[in-house]
C-alpha cells in the first residue's frame, strides 16, 4: 500500500498548483491525509457517496471523487472550495492517485515475486505465470549478488535505498532483502565477458556504499544463469559464496562462488568425518598445533609452491635449515611436504581444521 507520507506529498503539490485545498479519505469517511483541517464536516457525506453508483459528488463547499483499485473503492478524494476548475482539479488527482496505487502495487508485486523465486518457494508453473503478467522476461542472463552488512550496526542510510540508487530506475536489475543484514541484487547481464564486468559491478558497489558511509560490507555473487527457475540457485551460491569467504577467505570483501574451491566442498562435509580424517592422520594432534615456527614454514612453503629455494629466501633461513625444519615435520606426522600428495593432505587438513575451528564458535 501507498504510504501516507507519498500521499501526502501528492495532494500537497497539486494544491501548490491548483490552490485548492485537497484531502483522501477512506470509504468510511476516515482522513488518511489532507492539506488544510476543513474537511472534518465532509466525512459524514463520504459512506452515502461510497455506496452510490456515482464516481464523483457534491456537498457543499466539497467536491468529492472516487478511486479504485481493480474495481476495489480505496480511496475518496475530496476537494475544498468552489472554483471553475474544482472538477478537473479532483479528477486529475484521482487520476494520479490511481496511478499511484498500479505503481506501488506493481512494485511489491515484483519484490514478493523476487523473495519467493530466490527462496526457491514457487511452482514452476507458477514463475513463468507470474513473471508474464509482471512483465519479467524469463530467459536472460542473470547473477545473483549478495550484500552482507555488519550485524546490529545503526545505519544513518537504509541499505536499499543505496544499492539503488547505485542500479538506478529504470533498471532491469532488482534490489530486494531477505533478511535485515544481506540486500540481494538479482543483476541482468549483458556482456559475453561476464566474471570481469560482475567483479567490476561488484568493485564500483563497494566504493558506493562507502561513499554512503555503509561500510564493513562483504559481496558476494553466484553463477550467472539463463533463466528465473534458476535463480533460486545463483542465490544459494552466494549464500554459500559469504560462508566459505567468511573461513577461508578473511581478507577479501569482495568473493565470486567460481572462486571457492575446495573450501566449498569442505563446507558442505559433515563435523563427526572432519574429525575422523583429522585423528586418522594426526592421531591425537592437530595439524594447527603446532608451534608458530612450524607453522609460518608450512604456510610459507604453501605460499611458494613447495618450493624450497624461494621459501627459504623469503624466511631469510638457509636451505638446509628449511630442509631441517620439513624432515622434522616428516618425523613427527609422517608427510614429506616435498612430496605433492602429502602437502595436498597437510594443506586440505590445516582448512578442514579452520573449519571446525569456525563451526565450533558458530555453536556458542
């Protein structure tokens, strides 16, 4: 429904332009909203003329008109005063109300369509039903991009209202939430050269919420897909996208789903099996218990490729000494980092390990 503060604004210019004194009114006779206090004596008028056949009447000094709402009668306006132009004046402004009325409801329309399609909870007869009288097209290049705000913080500016005006109207792209602490755009893709201009909205978003004074954010988007059925999936990839980001990728503000790797398949692995990898290969150590020379080595040589002579370089330790510190390790958990497999399961294990570590918190 329209807000009031719209409505009045409506009949507050077309009183700066008529000089005619204007007020809506429910079917009941109730002041919704006016420009002057003189229409108190028209509400005892309004519920006869709600019933008549009428579309417009008058009473006195008022002028009243009806408004529908898909045959529906929402609203009465009334005008104050006698003047040539009273007729017109209240017909022009309940054609502008009405007009308002099929925006507004267009508009959350739309967001409610948007909500249950990213939530996955329509039929898929029902999506092309929908998006054919909403004038949604069905088949185009789509992505979904996540928001994610700082939880609990007081915003001077509503989120939404930002994001909009960095997509601007009017704009094929739709803002919406599902949440008070993630604003979802659903973006329209245009380029055959996709990830570089989706990295590149997402970089200019950035900016604009930090112009905005929104700041501490984290995007995330999706895969593009081809069509609305699809978009429920995009949604969940960047869902997917900000949790895995969240573990794995501390330092970025900006992560694509494309960019996860094997921290998305991580993710998804249930808490009993990571602790049994964990203690089949370590016993009763884990990989991040080790001391802050080992470690910085170990993330290091990763770092490096396990490279031997750039690792140590970087350390400003010598060859040999790195040598010593990788048989020591090889003693302790029997894996050769040298070795391509026993640093793939030394490095799946350090993030299966990050991943508990984070679920663990996550459950206080």
């Amino acid at each position: 429904m329209i807000s009031n503060q719209v409505l009045q604004n409506t009949i507050e210019g077309i009183r700066d332009i008529s000089h005619l004194e204007l007020a809506i009114m429910d079917a009941d006779g109730r002041e919704v909203v006016s420009t002057a206090a003189v229409f108190s004596e028209a509400a005892a008028a309004i519920p006869d003329f709600a019933d008549s056949p009428a579309d417009s009447q008058s009473a006195g000094p008022f002028q009243f008109f009806k408004v529908f709402d898909e045959k529906q009668l929402e609203y009465i306006i009334v005008v104050y005063g006698n003047s040539d132009n009273t007729l017109l004046i209240g017909r022009m402004a309940a054609f502008q109300v009405k007009g308002l009325l099929g925006a507004f409801k267009e508009h959350y329309d739309k967001d409610s369509f948007m909500k249950n399609l990213l939530l996955d909870n329509l039929l898929l007869i029902d999506i092309y039903e929908r998006a054919k009288k909403l004038h949604i097209q069905a088949n185009a290049q789509r992505v979904v991009i996540l928001i994610e705000l700082p939880h609990g913080v007081n915003r001077d500016k509503d989120p939404i209202s930002a994001v909009q005006e960095f997509i601007g109207t009017p704009s094929e792209d739709f803002v919406t939430a599902v949440d008070e602490d993630i604003v979802v755009i659903v973006k329209a893709v245009s380029s055959p050269n996709r990830l570089p201009e989706i990295e590149k909205t997402a970089e200019l978003l950035m900016k604009h919420l930090e112009e905005a004074d929104i700041t501490n954010t984290r995007i995330a988007y999706g895969t593009v897909v081809g069509e609305l059925k699809e978009i429920s999936h995009s949604y969940k990839e960047a869902k997917m996208a900000l949790d895995v980001g969240r573990i794995f990728f501390e330092d970025k503000n900006i992560i694509a789903y494309n960019q996860l790797g094997i921290g998305r398949l991580i993710y998804q692995l249930p808490i009993p099996l990571c602790k049994l990898f964990i203690k089949e290969i370590f016993k009763d150590r884990r990989p991040d218990e080790f001391d802050e020379e080992t470690l910085t080595t170990i993330y290091k040589f990763f770092e490096n490729n396990l490279n031997v002579s750039e690792t140590s370089r970087q350390l400003f330790i010598h060859r040999n000494t790195l040598v010593y510190r990788l048989d020591k390790l090889l003693k302790s958990t029997g894996l050769d980092l040298r070795v391509f497999e026993d640093a793939i399961t030394f490095k799946i294990a350090l993030m299966v390990v990050k991943y508990m570590k984070y679920m663990e918190q996550s459950d206080k």
